[in-house]
C-alpha cells in the first residue's frame, strides 16, 4: 500500500470474494514486453475499470483474461481455484463474456435471431426440431424491455438500432446467457454522448444483477460515471488501483497521461512505477 493509501497493489493474500484474480499476469511477444506483472480482480456486482494510454496493455490483459492469450506468467484464481483457460471457449464455459466495440452481429438479420445466435432454442413440431421463433422472440423482447430498450418487434434488424442500442444487446445476450463476468473493451469510444449514457446505464443494470464488469476505457469521466475502482495500466505495468471516491478525475486522468501524478506517485511506491 502506499504512504497515502490511495493506490494498492494487488493484495499478497487471495481475495476469496473476487470471481477472478489474475495474480503478476506477464505477457511476452518476442522481445515485446507488452505485461509486466500485472494483478487485477473483480468481484461480484463491482464494475472495475481498466485505464490506460494506447499500448498500455489493456487489450493483452483482457485477452489473457478470456483465454485469447495464455500469460507467459502468472497466476488465475476463478472462483478461489487455480484456473487455465486453454482457449476462449473454456473461459467462455466459465462464464467470462467478451464485449468488443466492433460486434458480431448481422446487421440485416432481426435483433431476435442476433440475440439467440449460436444458441438457438429448438423445438420439435411433428418430431421435426425446429427453430423455436415465438420462444426466442418473447425473450428478446423482454430482455431489451428490460434494459430499458423498446424493441418495435423482434424482426426489427440490428442494422437499425444506435450503436449503443447494439451494445446493448451484447451485453443483454451474454448476461442472459448466463455471464459472471462482462469484459468491455472500449464500449464507449465510437459512441455520442446519448448512446454512451445508454450503455453506462446498462453497465449499471447488470451490475446491480450481480455481475463483475471489466469496463475498458480511454475516457475517465465515461469510467468515473460507472466504476467501483480503477486500474490504470501503464507500458504494461499496473501503477495500482483505486476505489470511487479515492480519487479525483484530475488525479485519474494526470495518472493516465503518465502526468505530474506519475512521478509522485513513482516516489511513494519506492520507484516500482
Ligand atoms: N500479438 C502481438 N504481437 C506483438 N506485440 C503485441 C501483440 N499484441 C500486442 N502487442 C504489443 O503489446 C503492447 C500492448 O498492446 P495492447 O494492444 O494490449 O495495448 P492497449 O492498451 O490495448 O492499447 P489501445 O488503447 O491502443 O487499444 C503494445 O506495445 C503492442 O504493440
Ligand atoms: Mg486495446
């Protein structure tokens, strides 16, 4: 812990509580050092954010998270046991969802059809197995209803709905099936200031559901409206984190920008920064 207790690093002992710890995550490319012990939790209806300037490492963190990428070192704990994810399937079994900010979806297919994709509800009519429409349709419709969004039928296609509208339905899609994890990459950067107020406030709704939510960003005021704590990566060293109401956004954003803040903070962690 630091002189002014404001930023921690990752706690020596196990944090029971959390869904996930990564524990001196290391990620080499080559020669590329892209992280350098990095330790990073999340618990239950927490949103925790992850910041950082370009090339920080927040995308290679997530992706050994997700078992995109395997850590050259380190440790994962998911539910208090030791855990490898061998590729993303087995974290997806596990129930961590990615979010990325280009989606897959279709645009011209129905918001329904999106929703259920690669989980399509069958059943049989005449011992035929069939698509199960009116099954899928009902749930869509409700599950949109219930992050706030009117769907004017479920065939109204993907295509169009806001970008934040679609958002939306990725997180609804993973949450309904059954995420404990929600990892969003920068869902906000491409979006306007309405769009991205939607989908803070759908971080918040799944949050308060229970889920832990890893919310990517560029932007400290998009992270301060939603976050539990903060994480700021830098050149793929985490520089500690902080939990809401510790830090100030000027103090959050100079960390960012490896600021003023940065050398401070450099000299109180004894130059582990
Ligand atoms: N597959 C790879 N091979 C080699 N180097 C990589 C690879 N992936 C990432 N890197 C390097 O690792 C470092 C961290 O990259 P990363 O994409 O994780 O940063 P980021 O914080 O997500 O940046 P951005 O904000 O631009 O998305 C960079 O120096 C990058 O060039
Ligand atoms: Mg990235």
């Amino acid at each position: 812990m630091t002189e002014n207790g404001k930023f921690r690093h990752g706690d020596p002992n196990r944090d029971s509580a959390a869904i996930i710890e990564m524990k001196n995550i290391e990620k080499h490319f080559g020669s590329v050092i892209a992280l350098a012990g990095v330790s990073f939790d999340v618990k239950p209806g927490e949103c925790h954010c992850l910041l950082g300037d370009n090339g920080a490492g927040k995308s290679t963190f997530i992706k050994t998270m997700s078992g995109v990428h395997q850590p050259t070192a380190g440790e994962i704990y998911f539910e208090g046991k030791p855990m490898h994810f061998d590729d993303p399937c087995d974290a997806i079994s596990a129930g961590i969802a990615t979010v990325h900010q280009h989606l897959a979806m279709i645009p011209l297919m129905s918001v329904s059809r999106n929703f259920f994709m690669g989980n399509e509800p069958v059943h049989r009519v005449a011992g035929i197995r069939l698509l199960d429409k009116a099954h899928a349709d009902a749930v869509t419709m409700e599950e949109m209803r219930k992050m706030g969004i009117n769907l004017r039928g479920p065939d109204q296609a993907v295509g169009t709905l806001s970008g934040g509208e679609r958002q939306t339905v990725a997180i609804a899609r993973a949450v309904y099936f059954g995420a404990k994890i929600l990892i969003l990459d920068e869902p906000t950067s491409a979006l306007g200031v309405r769009q991205t107020s939607n989908v803070l406030a759908t971080i918040d709704r799944v949050r308060k559901q229970g889920v832990g939510v890893v919310f990517i960003s560029h932007n400290v005021r998009h992270a301060l409206a939603v976050g539990d704590r903060f994480t700021v990566l830098n050149r793929g060293k985490t520089l500690g984190t902080a939990k809401r109401g510790e830090i100030s956004p000027e103090e959050l954003q100079d960390l960012m920008a490896g600021g003023q803040e940065l050398a401070e903070l450099e000299g109180s962690l004894g130059g582990t920064v």
